[in-house]
C-alpha cells in the first residue's frame, strides 16, 4: 500500500480544510513524466505543477520530478529513449505554453517511450487569468486519454463544514483551489445539491429557526426562498430538466416525498404512506425518482414514476439501504449495513448484483463524480466526521480529513463546460 499525503488548500491564509490523503494507491500506476517543450517558462513550469498534482491525486501515476530522470528533452526529437526504458517509464508528456494578453494556448502531446514516438497531440485554450483551469482540462484530457474515462479534476465539490457550531456551506475546485463560502450560519445547513448544470445550487437552512428550502445563483449569489416550513423538510433534489426539486417533509403529519415546481412553486405529493419516506434522487432521464422508505419494517430504497405513482423495491439484502443515487440507468450507489458497518455499496438493478465498495465505517452521504466512477462521503472515526473516497475501476481510496472541524454532506458538480 502506497501513501502520499498532499496539500490541497494552499491559500496564504492557512485555514484550509482539506487534505487528502490517498490510502490506498492503484496497483499498477501509469509512469510518466511531464516537460515543458522547446522552452521554460515560469507559467509552463505553473501548468506543469497543477497537471502533476491533479493526476498523482488521483492516485493511478506516478509522475517523476526531474531529480528522478536521466536526461530532460526539449522535445520529442531529443528522447534518448533508452534512459526512459530504464526508468520504466510508460510516456512522456510535452506541454508547450503560448500567452498573450488575451489568450492562453495549451498545446500537448504525448509520447510513447515503448514505440518512441508521439501518439497523441491536444490543445486546450483559455484565459490568461484562469491558468488553474486550463491546466484541470489539460489534466482530464490525459485522464480521459490513458483510462477511457472523463478526467474530473476541472470539476467542483460542495460540502457543509462545521467548527465550534459555526456552520459554512463551502465550495471549492476539486484539487481544493478557489475556496469559498457561500453561506455562514450558527444554524445547521444540510442537503446541499447542485442544478444539472452547475449554474444553481439548492440546500436547507435553518438560519430563521426553521426549516427552508433555498435555490442560489452561483454567479450572482442571489437566493430564491423556494419553501419554508416549521415542519421538517430535507433533501432537495433537481431534476434533470432543473424545472422542478423533489423534497422530504413531514408537512402532512409523516415523512413524505414531494415535488414542487420551480416557476410555480405549486407541490404535489407523490408517497403515500405511514412508514417513514424519505431521501429522494432522480433517475438520469428524469422519468424515476428513487427514495429510501421503512415501509417493509427496515430502511430500504424504492423506486417510483411520478406520473403514474407506480412504486417498485429496488434492495432485498441487508437490514438497512439509504441514501441512494443513480450512477447510471441501471446502476445506483447508497448506504448499506455490511455486518455491524455502514458501508457505501452499489447495486445493478437488473442483475440484483451488489458490491461494497468501502472498508471504512459509520459511512453516509454518498455523492458521486460527473464521470461516474469516483465516489466520496462522509465517515466517521469516533466523533469527528470527514470526508473519504473510492474510485470504482482502479479501487483507489482516500481521505480528506478537516484540518479544523468536521466536514459533511459533499456534493459533487456536473461537469463544468
């Protein structure tokens, strides 16, 4: 087992509240090394960084420093390639950097040392004063070049931190960069969840001494009270369409799921029923909401059509299912009792095969990647909650312990175009 430990959170602050921590790296990490083509810059030796950082966080290469190589080519004609066969080496990755006031060109290319030449060439084109995510992309291209799988690195995650019963709704890029803080409250806010595309979120608040329901621009930071209820209510979800929000709320005297309509704000309530109903998520085409219910006598996940209100179980084993969400049309991933331990699972819904994914314990709140194969939630280690993941195909997991107070309920974003 291979572990690294980096700093997400580099602001000159230092109150920072993520580090990661990979526990558990890939067993057979591609080994590259990444080199500034033709000429060094200090803003190609910037890129260079954050491309680094962004793949060995992922925890599937190895990326060696330049301490670490034979010889350092300029280009792809200058490869001595038996000093890389020595070293083992899988590629090499040239990044040439062209800026000018109003453009910033990434272009790259990637070199097989096995066959000694260039397989692959990319561009990327950004802004001068958003090289951070001009390099994610870079980095989800290579991603998305060596496994077949989109690179999540220029995406977002949201989650609730909470230290000394302050509670701050934070958002930040995935690798930690750009923190910020959207809401502060000394009330609980909880169930925070982005719009399909990524321009809105929406989250409970209880800074009023009850419970809302709010949507908030993310450009603009305007809010919009969508319901406020002395009732419980929790879990907003979008649909697909971002034309309506399924909720929980006791407002009719039990735990039910509802739908309200944004433009509107008309509701209407799809469950029916004494047992607890609880934690909806809908299905990617928008036509299924799952939800978890105690209505067989132990917490379950179900799966309804809000048109017709037909309902339908989806887990058979294990004592207790909840929290779910769809990874994709026929698959979702939520809480499951493995034993004594609350693990993160994921079910075929078709097949009926169930797999558990995590080791840790107490698990809750999955969320998962935009690329449908990263997932992170919340755990904990006695009292104190942080935040863990696990990459499905490669197995690789990791752990973003606060630096100060706890972290919960993570949200991740769609993918950010």
């Amino acid at each position: 087992m291979i572990r690294i430990l980096i700093l997400l959170f580099l602001n000159l602050s230092l109150f920072s509240d993520l580090v990661l921590e990979i526990t558990e790296s890939s067993n057979q990490p591609i080994k590259i090394a990444i080199l500034q083509k033709n000429e060094n810059s200090f803003e190609g030796q910037e890129i260079i960084n954050i491309i680094s950082n962004d793949l060995t966080r992922t925890g599937e290469f190895d990326v060696l420093s330049p301490d670490q190589l034979l010889s350092i080519p300029m280009n792809e004609s200058e490869v001595i390639q038996r000093d890389w066969l020595l070293l083992d080496v899988d590629s090499i990755i040239f990044v040439e950097t062209k800026q000018s006031e109003y453009a910033l060109d990434i272009n790259y290319s990637i070199f097989n040392v096995s066959y000694n030449e260039t397989e692959d060439k990319r561009r990327v084109l950004g802004l001068p004063d958003n090289i951070r995510q001009s390099s994610h992309y870079v980095s989800d291209g290579l991603y998305e070049f060596f496994f077949g799988i989109e690179g999540i690195s220029s995406t977002k995650l949201m989650y609730v931190a909470k230290n000394s019963n302050v509670y701050r709704l934070m958002i930040s890029d995935a690798d930690g960069f750009n923190e910020q803080v959207l809401l502060k409250s000394n009330k609980s806010i909880i169930s925070p969840t982005w719009s399909p595309d990524a321009e809105d979120i929406a989250y409970v608040s209880f800074e009023n001494n009850r419970a809302q329901v709010f949507t908030q621009n993310l450009a603009s930071g305007k809010r919009d009270l969508v319901l406020s209820s002395n009732f419980s209510v929790s879990s907003p979800a979008w649909s697909p369409d971002k034309k309506y929000l399924a909720f929980t709320s006791t407002m009719d005297g039990n735990s039910e799921i509802y739908v309200i309509e944004l433009k509107t704000k008309k509701m209407s309530r799809l469950t029916e029923n004494f047992a607890i109903d609880t934690e909806p998520a809908w299905s990617p085409d928008g036509k299924k909401i799952i939800f978890t219910s105690d209505r067989a006598g132990s917490p379950q996940i179900y799966e309804i059509d809000p048109r017709t209100r037909i309902k339908r179980r989806l887990t058979t084993e294990g004592s207790y299912n909840a929290r779910a969400s769809y990874l994709n049309k026929d698959e979702i991933v939520f809480v499951h009792r493995n034993n004594e331990s609350f693990n993160i699972a994921k079910l075929n819904i078709k097949t009926r095969d169930l797999e558990v994914l995590t080791t840790t314990q107490n698990d809750e709140s999955p969320c998962i990647a935009p690329n449908g194969n990263v997932i992170i939630y919340s755990t904990k280690d006695g009292n104190l909650s942080y935040l863990a993941g696990v990459n499905i195909s490669s197995k690789v997991k990791f752990r973003l312990p606060a630096l100060y107070g706890e972290l919960k309920e993570p949200a991740w974003s769609p993918f950010l175009r």
